[in-house]
C-alpha cells in the first residue's frame, strides 16, 4: 500500500548507513538541503510509479527535528508537492517526539499548517514513555508507528504486548492510525492484526529495495503488499 524512503550513502562502491553520516548531516546544518533533496526525489518517485500504474498510495518521509525547526519547512514542502506534482494526501511526513516536544506551541502551530496543505502525519518511533498516551490529542497528526523494541518483544513479553494494545486503542481514540514498525516474523503479524493494528512494515514484508528492484517486484506480483 505504501513505502517510506530510506536515505543511504554510496561511496566507493561502500553502502553506508545512516548512523554514519547523519549526525555530521544534522551539526553542520546540511540535513536541510539534503532533507529537501530526500524529499523531492522520493515525491518524484511517487509520481513516476503511480505511472507506471504499480499500486502504491503512500509515500513516507523523515523529517528530522532541525528540518522541523527551519522556518522555511512549510514553503519548501509546499514547493516539492507544486514541483513534484504529486497529491499532497500520498504523502507522509514522519516526525519524532524530540521534534514536537522541543516548542510544544511551535510544533501545533507548525503541524496545522501542513495539515492545510494536505499531507499525513505521523509519530515516528512512538514508545510510550517520553511522552503519556494522553498527550497526542495535543498534536494534530493521523498516524503514530510504534517503535521496532516494543513490536520486537511483544510477542513473549505480555507488557510489551499490552504496551502495543494500549497505543493502539487509543490512537483509535483519536482518530488516529496505529502502525507497528519492525515486524520481522508471522507471529508478530499475527498478534498485530488480533490487535486491530492498522499496517504494519517490516523485514516479514519486504527488505528494503531500490526503486527500480521495488517496480519490478510489485509487477511480478499484484499480490505484494509492503507499507
């Protein structure tokens, strides 16, 4: 139904991850300009397979908390979705909590207008600690992915499961989506759905593909589903 981009670094024939390079990305201040350059490639992305007529209705993006805090974030996201021309409701901006808890007023602020625009949004890595299940009514979001070391052990740790539960009903709540990240084996799927969790991603899905990979797979098979 979807898929998130992932940002990795070739260099001399060397996949680096993002653990290698994102935190230079972030103290220099270029996650800016390289976060738009993400965001407008995977946008056109987005528009190419749409068509290519391959069934995807979701486009996921990070958004890292210094990329929150630049002024300028509604313009340049506006600006890809004009430039793009892709429709502002296939795509999601994933946030963490670091970014929303930072300015709590700032963050609504900011959240509601993206709203206007029409993109999704979305609560990357929730765990259910550094901020109460009481606190996302405050912002303004449709989605909160619940992060990979609860669904990891929610399957022989009966907190874990109950953790998962509980920020599944009340995302429901709250008119909000529950999207577990990180799910690796048919029991955790399994667990998920009795849950009434809404998607899920992860490894028991798909591993993460090129885009060229990914187009030729979801042709050879309508039956795929990856979010």
């Amino acid at each position: 139904i979807g898929v998130e981009a992932l940002l990795r670094w070739r260099r001399d024939g060397e996949l680096l991850m993002p653990a290698r390079f994102m935190s230079a990305l972030e103290e220099s201040g270029l996650i800016v300009p390289a976060g738009e350059w993400v965001l407008a490639t995977a946008c056109r992305q987005a528009v190419a397979w749409r068509g290519m007529g391959l069934p995807l209705s979701k486009m996921a993006v990070n958004i890292s908390p210094r990329q929150f805090r630049d002024e300028h974030l509604i313009e340049r996201v506006a600006r890809v979705l004009h430039d793009s021309g892709l429709d502002a409701a296939s795509l999601e901006l994933e946030l963490s909590e670091e970014s929303l808890h930072e300015d709590e007023e700032l963050a609504i602020d900011k959240l509601r207008k993206l709203n206007v625009l029409g993109v999704h949004l979305a609560l990357d890595n929730y765990r259910a600690r550094s901020a109460s299940l009481r606190d996302l009514k405050r912002f303004p979001i449709h989605t909160v992915k619940l992060d990979r070391a609860i669904i990891r052990d929610m399957v022989s740790s009966a907190e874990d499961a109950a953790i998962v539960q509980a920020v599944i009903s009340v995302a429901h709540v709250f008119k909000m989506k529950g999207v577990a990240e990180g799910v690796e084996t048919d029991g955790q799927a399994e667990m998920l759905r009795r849950q009434s969790c809404d998607d899920a991603q992860g490894f028991a899905f798909g591993h993460p593909l090129s885009a060229e990979a990914l187009a030729s797979l979801l042709r050879g098979s309508s039956a795929s589903v990856f979010h």
